[in-house]
C-alpha cells in the first residue's frame, strides 16, 4: 500500500503553479518541415491536459493526430508555438527529464528475445535508476504494482512473445505506469486488439486516469469506445480547428457529423454510433413490442424501408415474431421476402 | 553459477592453448615458467614470446569481436548484424591497406609501432559503421541492411585492390601477410597497444549497458526512457570501432565470432540484458577462439583461424535464419 502512495500524487498535481493542467499547448502550430518547406498540418492550438482525466484524440486518417503526439512528447519539434509540461517548456528539456514526464505506449511492435514482462516493465524505470542500472527493492516494489494494475500478475514471468495482443498491450501499458510519470501518452492502444480487449483496454486507461491521477493521452478510432470512456474529447478535423471538450457537449453541438461529413453515413447522435445512409423508396409503419423493434428497424433500414408514420404497408411486432398482411412472420430472412413480395405484388 | 563454470572453462582452455601444440609442453613446466623459474630454454621461450601472447590475442579478439558484434546486433536490432557481414572488417582492412602501402610518406616510427596500423583500422571500421548507420534510416528491412553492408565490404575491398596496382612488391607483400590473418602476429610491443585500445573499447561497452537495454524497445522508445539517441549511437559506433578495428589491425580480418556468440551467451542465459549478456559474451567468446586456436595449432593440420572459425560460425547463422521463420 506503501507504493500507491507513491503512484497517488496528491491532487492537484500542480496546485503550487496556480494551473490546473499539466500540460498546456499556447498557439501551437504542428507540421513538418522538409528542405526548407514547412508544411503545417494544425496551428493555433491551445489545448490543456488535467490530471486524472483520461482525453481521447479523434479524428480522420491524416489530420494530424500522430503529429500532435509527437510533438507533445518532445520527439518532434513543433513549428512554432509552445508546449509547458508542468510549467517547464518541453523543447528547453533534456531527454532524461523528458522522460520524467511523459511515459509512451507506441504502435511500434516491441520484439525482444528472452524478455519476460517483468523485464519489459523494468525498463521503465530507465529515467529513476543510475546508470548501472540496479532493480532496487523499491524498484521492484513499484514494477509489481505496475504490473498488478493491468492484472498481469499471472504472466509477470513469463517471455513477452508468448503473450496475446491484448496482453502486450497491457504489459507495455505497466512499462509506463512504471516510468511514474504524470503524463501518459498512447498511440492507437486498441488498433490490433478483438473487441473485448479494446474496450478492456479502454476501461483500464479510464480507471487509471481515475486511480493514480495521472493526465492519459490516447489516440483512437474507436468512437464509441471514446465516446464512453473519455473525460474529454480531442476532435480532429482535416481542415477545420481541433474542438475539445466533454464528448456528450460534442455530440450536441454537432461537432462529430462536422467532422465526419460523408455522404454514405451520418453520425447518429440517439446512439453515438455511424449509421450507414442507405437509399430508402418504400414506405413502411412498423409498431408494436419495443424490444424486439431496433433490430427490426436496423433490417429494414438495410434492405432500404424508409418508416413513416401510418403508411400503408404496416408491419406489427409482436413477442416472437412479426405480422405483415395478417400473417405471422418468425424470422427476419421471412419476413424480407414477404416484404418483397408484398412491394412487388402492390 | 554459468558465470563460474564459463570462467572456469576459459581458464581451463587457457592453459590449454598454451599446453597443446607442434611442441607439448606441460602443465608443471607452464607454472614454473610463469613463476619466474627456468627461463632459459627453448619451452620457456615459445610460451612466452609465442605461445603466451598468441593465446592473449585469441582471449583479446574473441571478447572484442563478440561484444562488437552484440552491440552491433542491439542497436541495429537486427540478429544477423556483426562487424564483419556489416563490412567493418573490411573498412579496418581498407585502413590497413592505405598505411602499409602509403607508408613510405608516414614517419617509419609511427608505422612499426603498430600504432599507424590500429589507428588507421579503427578509423576505416568507425567509417564503414558510419555509413551503414546512415543507411539503417532508409532501410527498414534486416536482411537489405546486410547487404548494404556486404556492398560495403565489397567496395571496401575493391579499393584494396586498386591500391595494390599503384604500390610496390614490398607493401604488397606484407599487405598480403595481413590478409591471411592470423592470432600469432600480436609481439609483445604490439600488444601494449592492442591491450589498452580493446580496454578502453571494452570499457565503454560496459558503460552503455543500460542504454543499450533502453535500445532493445526501439528509437522512439529508448528516447521515452530518456536515452539520447544521437549520442547513445555515436558512441556504440566509436566503442564498435575500437574493438572490430583494433582487433582487425593485428589479427587481419575474422568471421562469424561476432555473430555467432550473442546468440550462444542469449541461449545460454536466457536474457536480453546486456548487464548479463556482456559479461557472457566476453567469455564465450573468448573460450570460443582459444579452441578455435587449439585446433589450429594440431600438428600436421596447421588450419587457418577463419576456416575453423567458419566450420562454427556458418552453421549458427544458418540456424538463426531458420528459427527466424
């Protein structure tokens, strides 16, 4: 217990500043530049990181959410503008005191022989240690507990190549919760992962944020899982400004169909999910038992059924099953076909 | 334990190296002759201007030769990496080739003390490392990196060979003499300046062993640890020059030592750490080349250090690429 108190910094994590944040970005332009051309992908961000809050960054393939981790973290310079990390200017740190701040989960796949989890995880403590090297009883005290948060204690000593995606993940995830840092900063951490290890995943950064008051960057796909989970959303856009803010404020103000504008999908704002923008000519009313109906809807939404209140075509739901034209229906399959049918018939 | 018993083995072939050969001498002899009694003799003087220094030299260049090739493998991440399939080797050669063969513009002092030959070996290795470090950017994938290197090899040797059209039959023939390669060209006055240039590389190998470790994750990694990149590389590549460079200046170019032995001291130790593995390697590869010498030096078969070399190393490499698929 001695060691979560060491984890726990005692909130706020920089009260004595006067700043909430631990990490502020003031007029940041991200970008490249090649032979003299600067390419800037984002500018003017002003973005804030809390401890304790776990932020997603979303956004389009190439709107600049990589660019902007790596800038934050230091390992690109930024065009112009400023990133303070505990009221110190990123770019004026060395490497070393770098590391004291951010610790980073990267896509990269980490391949070393003969490597246990205990030992990947002991890499963390790279930044804490001297220069030999030495696991110390604190040391050890503290990859444990790093370990023990992802609820790998079962693997610890075992080789990393036998581990499934998922547990890599969560091994590399201790490895930065070892490096003790305020900030962690994870790149795609559920790209690769099946569904039940994506929203695992997740919910161990949410609850980690929570626990160890540590600030927790992630980039994502996931939207859902995002929209869930995050304290905060980072939207990326490809050519409008970043917006942040608390996902449900997102989701009313409209800033997610902004940003995923298509013409072959919406951003259902009911359920927080893509719903694809079939072509829909006729015309059904569909009523009756409520638990069976979203599936109903979703099927008939597919096979291009608009529902409209009081058509002439209506379809019951009942318990089992459904009635079209005073005919009981008991499966989907039959009841497309009777549909139809009936559309054919008319 | 292993350590003991691996210790213990390189004493054991040690003694052996010094034992065994066209002429046997024994054990009590080798003891009095260490403890300053009987130094008159023929025994006494094979082991020690001959014997003595030769079976240094194998200790010296397998324990060079086998931490080179693992730094080399760690900071390329790349387990088929060594000095000489990278062509260091051959650069070391290429600096050998342009001293013995512009000597006559070169103080003659300079170039008899050995110093000429180990400072322009270690120069041309650090220079062909340079280049393929500068490579290893572009090239992502393992197997073109090698042969990048083997083309550096290559063209390294080709300057050789260009170099011995424009200089006289003398050089050529000592250049010659060098390329044969061999553990008994290390006198005694060319050992004061081997000793201290493979220290002082050995030195520094043992000094980056952490960062080495933060290597092992990758760049972008081993920078979120803290490790500075830039200079973590330069280093490895100034260490790697010294010991593949030094030990090439006298020896002449050897295979397969620095490939093979990270991987035996790994299976052995069942680690990556290098605060382990470069201790390990230090003495396998050490015991490694004092057999390899023993063979050699059985009468009637007096073998070349590299074929014996490569009747161990070449079955390694294979055995890798194939646990690799």
């Amino acid at each position: 217990m001695r060691l979560f108190l060491k984890f726990k910094r005692p909130t706020p994590w920089v009260s004595t500043k006067g700043n909430m944040s631990i990490l502020t970005t003031q007029n940041l332009s991200i970008g490249y530049s090649k032979k003299g051309k600067t390419d800037v992908v984002k500018s003017g961000l002003n973005l804030q990181l809390q401890p304790g809050e776990l932020v997603c960054l979303i956004g389009p393939n190439g709107s600049g959410k990589s660019t902007l981790m790596r800038t934050l973290a230091g390992l690109q310079k930024p065009v112009s503008g400023q990133t303070m990390i505990d009221g110190k200017e990123i770019s004026t740190l060395k490497q070393r005191e770098k590391a004291l701040l951010i610790s980073l989960v990267l896509t990269e796949r980490v391949d070393i022989e003969n490597a246990t989890v205990y030992n990947l995880v002991s890499l963390g403590r790279h930044p804490h240690s001297n220069w030999w090297g030495n696991i110390t009883d604190d040391e050890d005290l503290i990859i444990r507990e790093a370990i023990g948060m992802v609820h790998m204690e079962h693997k610890m000593h075992h080789n990393i190549n036998e581990l499934s995606d998922g547990e890599r993940q969560r091994a590399m995830i201790a490895k930065a919760l070892a490096q003790d840092t305020p900030i962690i900063m994870l790149d795609e951490p559920t790209a690769h992962l099946d569904l039940p290890n994506r929203v695992e995943i997740m919910l161990l950064l949410h609850r980690l944020a929570r626990d160890t008051q540590k600030a927790i960057l992630l980039s994502t796909h996931e939207l859902d899982l995002a929209l869930q989970a995050a304290h905060r959303i980072w939207l990326f856009s490809s050519n409008l400004d970043v917006e942040c803010g608390v996902p449900e404020d997102l989701v009313f103000n409209g800033s997610f169909n902004r940003v995923f504008e298509s013409k072959s999908f919406v951003f259902n704002a009911a359920n927080g999910n893509f719903s694809m923008n079939y072509p829909m000519t006729k015309k059904v009313w569909v009523y009756g038992d409520k638990t069976r109906m979203y599936w109903t809807l979703r099927a008939l939404a597919r096979a291009g059924y608009m529902v409209v209140q009081d058509a002439t075509t209506q379809i019951l739901v009942t318990e089992n099953g459904w009635t079209l034209n005073e005919k009981d229906i008991h499966t989907v399959e039959e009841l497309l076909q009777e549909l139809n049918q009936h559309f054919l018939d008319v | 334990m292993l350590f003991l018993a691996l210790s213990f083995l390189t004493v054991g072939l040690f003694l052996a190296d010094l034992a065994w050969g066209s002429i046997h001498i024994s054990l009590r002899e080798i003891v009095t002759v260490f403890f300053g009694k009987g130094t008159d003799g023929i025994n006494s003087e094979i082991l020690l201007n001959f014997r003595l220094p030769k079976a240094i030299t194998a200790m010296l260049a397998g324990a060079s030769l086998s931490v080179a090739g693992l730094m080399m493998q760690t900071l390329f991440r790349n387990s088929l990496a060594d000095p000489y399939i990278l062509g260091v080797s051959s650069g070391a050669s290429l600096g050998v080739a342009l001293v013995m063969m512009a000597a006559s513009i070169l103080p003659v002092a300079f170039v008899s003390s050995g110093w000429a030959l180990i400072v322009a070996a270690i120069i041309g290795a650090s220079v062909v490392l340079v280049l393929v470090v500068g490579v290893s950017f572009k090239v992502h994938n393992a197997i073109s990196l090698l042969i990048v290197g083997l083309m550096f090899g290559t063209i390294a040797g080709s300057l050789v060979s260009v170099l011995q059209n424009f200089s006289n039959p003398d050089a050529i023939k000592l250049f010659v003499m060098w390329t044969f390669g061999s553990l008994s060209a290390v006198t005694w006055s060319y050992m004061q300046v081997l000793l201290p240039v493979v220290l002082v590389g050995l030195g520094m190998a043992f000094f980056l062993q952490k960062r080495l470790d933060g290597l092992l994750l990758g760049e972008n990694y081993a920078r979120g640890l803290g490790v500075s990149i830039v200079r973590t590389r330069l280093l490895i590549v100034v260490a790697t020059g010294l010991l593949a460079g030094g030990i090439t200046a006298f020896t002449g170019p050897i295979a397969f030592v620095g490939i093979a032995i990270p991987h035996i001291a790994r299976g052995l130790f069942k680690t990556s750490g290098h605060k382990i593995l470069l201790p390990a390697v230090v003495l396998c590869g050490a015991s490694l080349l004092l057999v390899c010498d023993i063979i050699t030096q059985i009468p009637t078969y007096t073998l070349p250090i590299n074929t014996v070399n490569a009747l161990f190393g070449a079955p390694i490499i294979i055995w890798i690429i194939l646990k690799k698929r």
